[in-house]
C-alpha cells in the first residue's frame, strides 16, 4: 500500500477497553475498527493515539449528578454537556488501548479528559473550547499539514477533532469504515452535517 507524504498524520481516537463490546461505554462493534487500524499505521510517518482519561468522578459522569441518569444533558458552564456512564478512568484495564490495537507505532499519546469540571472530546480542544490540549503545536512544529481520522466514536471525539482540525486549517479525511459511532438521539447524523460543512472528506479507508 502506498506511504502517505509526511505532511500527513494518522489521529487514532480513544480506541480503548471501555469504548469496545464489554466496555463501559461501549460503541457497538467498537473493535471492528482494530483490524482496520493496525495496518494503516505503516503506511504513515506521523501517527498520534489519543486516550480518554478521566479521574474518578469526573464531572462528566452522571453518578457525579444527583438524580441524573447516564445519557441525560446538564447545562455546565460551558454549554450542554451529555452525561456518561463512568468510562475509562485513568489507571483502570477500561482506560486502556484495546489489547489488539498496535500502540509501538505511535510518537504520541495525547490524553483528554482529565480535568474535573471538562470534558474533552476533540483531540485539540476541551469542550470549553478554550483549553488546548497541545496537539496543534506538536503537529505544526513536526510540518504536519493534513490528517487521517479513525477510531471512536464517530460522532463525539471523532466528529469534534475532525471539525476542530479543519477549523485550524489541517486538511482532513475520516476513514468512516474505521469508526464507529454512538448515535445518540441523531447525533450521527448530525456529525455528518456537520462535518461535510466543515469541509472534513469522508471516505472509505480503501480509498485512502
Ligand atoms: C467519547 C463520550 C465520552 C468518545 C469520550 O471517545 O467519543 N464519547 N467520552
Ligand atoms: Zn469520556
């Protein structure tokens, strides 16, 4: 298979334990991404993992809310924010890669979420839209022009790194077959609204 140029990077989103079949938070048929994932990596010179990593009760849980159930909203200061049943807690087995996903060729792992009060589902940016995670910098110093997204799920970290990054100006492609989404009340399709206006080509990984 063709190498990309090196102004090209492969993002890996939050393929972890809890976002798998049997996880906390799991996305149905997460894991079907891994076999898809693994042997893009070689084909990349650059290629960044990210993890969700919370502590323990991290406000983005419901059982951080009193009388709140798992996937219902609450207003945070930053705006609505969905609540989460208690997923990848940073040091538990549900924090981690899946066991199959290739990890040694990655440069960078990039973890999210481990602020109390914020979530963080872009790979760039908190859901306070305010607070950087670093990986613009890493990314612009290393010559990095234009990304491959893949992993999980495709409408929240997905989504928002992809339309994050074509906001900043990175060129961007989602390997839509190597993701799976949530769907949460249309939130799927709502992605690919948004996504499509923003400019971000999804394509199936065999056209990559
Ligand atoms: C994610 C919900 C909560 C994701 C992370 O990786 O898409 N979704 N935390
Ligand atoms: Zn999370």
């Amino acid at each position: 298979m063709d190498q990309f140029p090196a102004d090209t990077a492969l993002i890996v989103i939050d393929v972890q334990v809890d976002f798998c079949p049997g996880g906390a938070l799991a996305v149905e048929d997460g894991s079907a991404v891994v076999p898809l994932i693994n042997p893009l990596m070689d084909r990349f010179s650059t290629v960044v993992l990210t993890q969700d990593w919370h502590p323990a009760g991290h406000h983005s849980f419901a059982a951080a809310h009193p009388a709140k159930a798992p996937f219902e909203m609450v207003e945070m200061p930053y705006g609505p924010q969905v609540l989460w049943p208690e997923h990848c807690v940073q040091g538990t087995p549900g924090a981690a890669f899946h066991p199959d996903l290739r990890t040694d060729p990655a440069q960078l792992v990039i973890r999210k979420g481990f602020r109390h009060r914020i979530d963080s589902y872009s790979a760039f940016f908190e859901n306070d839209r305010r607070t950087v995670t670093g990986l613009r910098g890493y990314l612009s110093e290393r010559g990095v022009r234009s990304l491959v997204l893949v992993g999980l799920a495709t409408d929240y970290c997905v989504r928002h790194s992809a339309v994050d990054a074509a906001r900043l100006g990175f060129q961007v492609t989602v390997a839509e077959d190597a993701c799976r989404a949530i769907d949460l009340g249309g939130s799927l399709a709502e992605a690919h609204a948004e996504m499509a206006e923003s400019g971000v080509r999804v394509v199936p990984s065999f056209a990559l």
